[in-house]
C-alpha cells in the first residue's frame, strides 16, 4: 500500500477527495488532517458574516468527503515535516508515515507575532468563534470603534459584511467602523473603477479610512502606527493580505521569499518531488498571481491528477495560472462589484450571480440530503 497523507482541507484538498472518491486510487492508503472537521469556503465568508448564509451554506464537511474518499481523517495540525523520514509531525508530536504528501493549509492573515490581541481573519476557525463573541458585545453595548487592517478586497469586503450585521440587531449605539491600509489606494490589483465605486461606498457608509499607515502594534483602545499615530478603536480585526504559516520555515522544503512552498507547474515541490503543494501555502515559480481562493479552485483538478499520477509513476501534467481571474466583491448588503480586467460591473444582479457561482461550487461537495 502506498501512503497518501493530505495536509490541510483548502479549496484544492476538497477536489482531490472528490475525484478520489470518483476514481479511487488502488492500492493506496490515504489520511486527511485537519483541525477542524468543516471546512470555510472564502467566497461565502463575508455573506456568511453579513447573516446572508448559515454556517453549513458555507462550510464542507471533511469528514463526510475523507469518508467518500476512503480516506480517514485525523483531526490535529501539523507542526512540521521531516523529509528525511517522510514523516508529518504533528502539534502533539504524533507522526504519519507517507510516500506521498500535499499540503493546502492556506495562509494567515497577518504575519506571525504582528496581530497582539487583534482578532485575526485567517485562520477561519479561530476567526468565526471570536466574531460571534463580538456581536454578542455589540449587542451589549460594546464595541464603540471597530478597526479593520487591510486595504485589499478581503478587508474592504469583510468590514463591509461587518456593518451590515452589526446594524442588523438594533444595537444600544452604532458602531463607528476604520480601514487601515499601509498601501497608497485600496483594493490594489484592481481596476480603477471597482476602486472608485468601493471609495464611493465606503464614503456613503462613514467608514474613516487611512491610507500610507503600517500598523505597528494593538492597544487596547488604538491601533499604533509605526509613525506612532494612534488610531482609536476598542477593537481590531486583521485582514492583510495572505501571509505564510511560519512553521513551514520549520522544514527543509525549499520556500520562495515570503515563506510560501515553492513549486513548479506540476505543483509539486522544488526541492522534494514527493510533495505536492497546492493554494495560499504555495508560490509557483516563474508565475506572479495573487493569493486568491480562485487559484487555489483551479488548481485543485489539476493536483488530483498528479498525485494520481505521482502514486502510479506517470508523467505529470503543468497548471499554469490564468493571467487574470473574476473579482466578484460584495459590500455588505446583497449588492456586489464585478472586476475583470479595465472592466467593472456593479448591482444586485452582481451579487445574485456571485451567490449562484458559490452556491453551485458548494453543491460539487456536499452530502446527499
């Protein structure tokens, strides 16, 4: 029996189980891990904490896919990977043989030790139970100021989905809202009319935004800039841009400068072809492409026939990323903005399709009733 362990239930992981289930793969034992048992889907992440979705409108359940996999699941993080033994250690020192090894463990949102007390988007899991305790405070009559870190599309949209909720519930007082971002201009990467109409809704919505500031620590009334500017907030939610768990420096797999495993166009690793690696925790060198859950979507086919591949010593086939990808951006209500290339759309429809588009992926995943 070959050994097949799959690091992580990110976006690509949760196309490999399918199509293992599809196509079981003889002769190989196959192990998911995960800490947790369902699984966020991005794209209904700010909808999720808007109130448009429950939780299981928005979360694949792992233990339902490793089943139809014929994989079992192993509920537990992995701390690091010992290429020498081909062993995953993971946080309580277990280790998992493999012969075969991927991992899509996605990012973080901030980089490790930057955050302090701030609550921190990525890891979703841990993300989910502190909102929660902060509209159960907002409806206490606390928070006062929210103050959201990132100026890119996840941070726009999810402060966005946060005013929307918290004025859902009639609260004892509105809550003042800040945007934080150490860039010169929000949703960089954009064109420059889905910037103008997310300036445009921010500024009806009475968001207080701050551009060319670096938060450097959190307080706990403010947010400290490394010019030392104190921006008052009670709380603070970190949404930057994609950053790399910072035990993947643990390893001997070779990483690209921002601590990413770096892989080539067969997604398998640079430095130790028995490992494959796939979404937000993985650079393909030669390739510049955002961090973005629609990479790690398409990558996801592709990654299920390698390892198929890789098990029975075939040649592999290359994913080259799409020079550019949809942006469907909702803002708070169900009204979203379409980016694609110098060409923006924006309405209700935009976000009845964005929830078509979501809804139909989630539909690929989800057990039988």
């Amino acid at each position: 029996m070959k050994r097949l362990v799959l690091v992580g239930g990110g976006h690509s992981h949760v196309e490999v189980l399918r199509q293992l289930g599809v196509r079981p793969a003889a002769g190989t034992d196959i192990t998911l891990v995960s800490p947790a048992r369902h699984t966020s889907y991005s794209g209904m992440l700010p909808g999720l904490v808007a109130g448009h979705y429950r939780y299981n409108d928005s979360h694949i359940d792992l233990e339902y896919l490793a089943r139809f996999a014929g994989a079992r699941l192993v509920r537990s993080r992995a701390r690091n990977i010992d290429t020498q033994r081909k062993q995953l250690v993971l946080t309580d020192g277990a280790t998992i043989d493999y012969d075969l090894l991927a991992v899509d463990i996605g990012s973080i949102s901030a980089p490790p030790g930057a955050a302090g007390d701030a609550v921190t988007v990525k890891p979703v899991e841990k993300f989910l139970p502190a909102w929660n305790a902060l509209m159960q405070r907002a409806r206490a009559g606390e928070p006062r100021k929210i103050l959201v870190v990132g100026g890119g599309a996840g941070g726009v949209e999810l402060l966005l989905a946060m005013q929307h909720r918290l004025a859902q519930p009639a609260a004892p007082h509105a809550v003042g809202f800040v945007l934080v971002s150490d860039g010169d201009r929000l949703l960089p990467g954009l064109n420059s009319g889905t910037r103008k109409a997310f300036h445009d809704i921010l500024s009806r919505r009475g968001i207080e935004v701050h551009l060319n500031c670096r938060v450097e620590r959190v307080e706990s009334d403010a947010a400290v800039t490394t010019q030392g500017k104190r921006i008052a907030a009670d709380t603070v939610v970190w949404a930057t841009g994609a950053h790399a768990p910072a035990w993947l420096r643990e390893t001997q797999l070779k990483l690209d400068a921002a601590g990413f495993i770096a892989t080539d166009e067969h997604l398998r690793s640079l430095s130790h072809p028995d490992i494959f690696a796939a979404g937000d925790c993985a650079t393909i060198e030669g390739y510049a492409y955002p961090k973005s859950g629609v990479y790690a979507v398409r990558q996801g086919p592709v990654l299920a026939r390698n390892l198929g591949r890789a098990l029975a010593n075939e040649p592999l086939i290359n994913y080259r990323p799409q020079p550019r990808a949809l942006a469907l951006i909702s803002s708070g209500g169900q009204y979203a903005v379409a980016a694609y290339g110098g060409l923006t759309f924006k309405g209700a429809w935009v976000w009845r399709w964005k929830d078509h588009i979501d809804r139909k992926f989630m539909a690929r995943y989800a057990a039988p009733a």
